[in-house]
C-alpha cells in the first residue's frame, strides 16, 4: 500500500473512531432525558386532567348559578304572592272583626234579655239603652256598675246566653 492509500485509511479510521466516540455520549444523554421524558408525560397527563375537573367545576357552578337565579326568581314570586295574600287578609280582618263586635253585642243583648234587663232593639249596637241595661245588672249581681263590659260581667252573662225554657 502506498503512503496516499495508508494515510486514507488513517484518516478514515480516525474518521470512524471520532464518529463512534460522539454516538457513545450521545446515548449517555437520550438515558438521562427518557425518565424526564416520562416525567413530562406524566405531568402533562396530570395537567389535562386537573383541566379537565376544573372544565367540569366550571360547568357545575354554571348550572348552580342557572339554579340559583331560577330560584331566586321563585322566591319574588312567592313573596309577592305573600304580600297579596296579606294585603287580602288584613282587609278580611277589619271586616271580620265588625262581624265579631257585632255579634258579641248581639250576644250581650240576648243575655241580658234573657236575664231579665231590657237592652231595648237587639241591633248589634252598643247604645244607651244597652249600656243602662248592662249597669243595671252589674248593680244587681254587686259588680262594679260603670255599663261596660268587663271579664267578671261577661262570665256572668253567659250564663244567660241561652233562653230558659
């Protein structure tokens, strides 16, 4: 072989020498980056779930926001009907409770008709001759005779509610 042809082959192999001692690191870092690499898939595959939960929070609070306006809007209506409906039975109570006055001094009328005492008309109306009545029969039973109707004059009264036979 002639000294071209020696150095040639020197050359390649220093070519190949050099060439093989590159690759050897080269597979000294792919050994070092596979479990980085691992890692990293395994944080992205965390990171897109925690993506997911947080897709599916946000849903949830959409869906309860949608629930809560929904609700809130019934909660007005229920209200406005309770208004109405108090409104309706404050008016109900006025009217009711002329009817339990005038009843209560028809009754009282009746009784002290029925006792004897003479209250005049039975109208519902507490008027003078109701009031005489009512003082004559607290005089006659000891009672404070002043014609008005206290708790001790009614429980007596009532006992005459209902006409003697």
């Amino acid at each position: 072989m002639s000294g071209k042809n020696l150095s040639i082959m020197l050359c390649l192999l220093l070519l190949l020498f050099l060439t093989g001692c590159a690759a050897t690191p080269d597979k000294r870092i792919d050994s070092r980056i596979a479990p980085l690499e691992e890692q990293v898939s395994l944080l992205n595959a965390r990171l897109m779930a925690r993506d997911s939960e947080i897709d599916n929070l946000n849903r949830i609070l959409g869906e309860e926001s949608e629930e809560k306006g929904k609700l809130l809007e019934i909660i007005s209506e229920q209200e406005s009907q309770i208004k109405k409906l108090t409104s309706y039975m404050e008016s109900r109570k006025g009217r009711e409770k002329n009817k339990v006055y005038y009843s209560s001094v028809i009754n009282i009328q009746a009784a002290l008709r029925n006792a004897g005492f003479d209250p005049g008309l039975i109208d519902g109306r507490m008027g003078e001759r109701t009031r005489s009545a009512l003082k004559e029969f607290q005089q006659a039973r000891n009672l404070p005779a002043d014609g008005r109707l206290n708790k001790e004059t009614w429980t007596l009264l009532q006992e005459y509610l209902e006409e003697k036979k």
